[in-house]
C-alpha cells in the first residue's frame, strides 16, 4: 500500500499539475512542498483536505488509490453511492468553511 503523499504525488503527475501550483496555493515554497513530500512527512488532514481541494479529488480517493472510493464505471449505476459521494463533498467543504472561521490572525507581540 502506497503512503497517502505518494498517491498525492501520482494524481498530480496524473492530473499534469506542478508541485508550484501546489506549493502556491498551500502558501509555501515550491521547495517547501518538495521537501514535505520527500521527507515522507505526517499530513495534518486539514492540509490534506486542501489539497484534495487543490487536485479537484475527494480526501478518501487520496487515501485509497489507485481505487476510487466510488468507481467512476459504478457511479451511475448506484443512486446511493451517488448520495455518499455528495455527503462527502459536502462535508468535505463544511470543514473547509470551518477551518476558515477558525483561523485567527496571529496577534502582534
């Protein structure tokens, strides 16, 4: 089983988007994202969240590829895969909603 920021490195090959894009919408250097990826550093799931956002892919197709948590041949045959898959999205976006209103300007000492 491949480790989560190994598969986050092969949906961006896959999906042709470069690690600046990446770096720059993370608010980092390209170097930075780099050097996270390569270290095989932990993934706090909210940078993760954000970076599924980044990719256009849902956090647990992240985790489980190359499988798709919901598989593209099934997912117009299945109504209720269909639902979870929103819920998900859905969820997905609440938590990013949240981590915005959580984020406090950091105060000036």
């Amino acid at each position: 089983m491949q480790s989560v920021l190994d598969n986050i490195e092969a949906i961006r090959k896959e999906k042709h988007v470069k690690q600046e894009v990446i770096a720059a919408e993370l608010g980092i250097k390209q170097s930075s994202y780099s050097s996270f990826i390569t270290r095989g550093s932990d993934i706090t799931f909210s940078r993760l969240s954000r970076i599924s956002s980044i990719l256009g892919v849902p956090v647990v197709d992240i985790i489980t590829y190359p499988e798709h948590y919901i598989p593209e041949a099934q997912a117009d045959l299945c109504p209720y895969c269909q639902e979870k898959d929103r819920t998900i999205q859905h969820l997905n976006h609440y938590i990013e909603l949240l981590e915005v209103r959580l984020s406090f300007p950091k105060s000036k000492s």
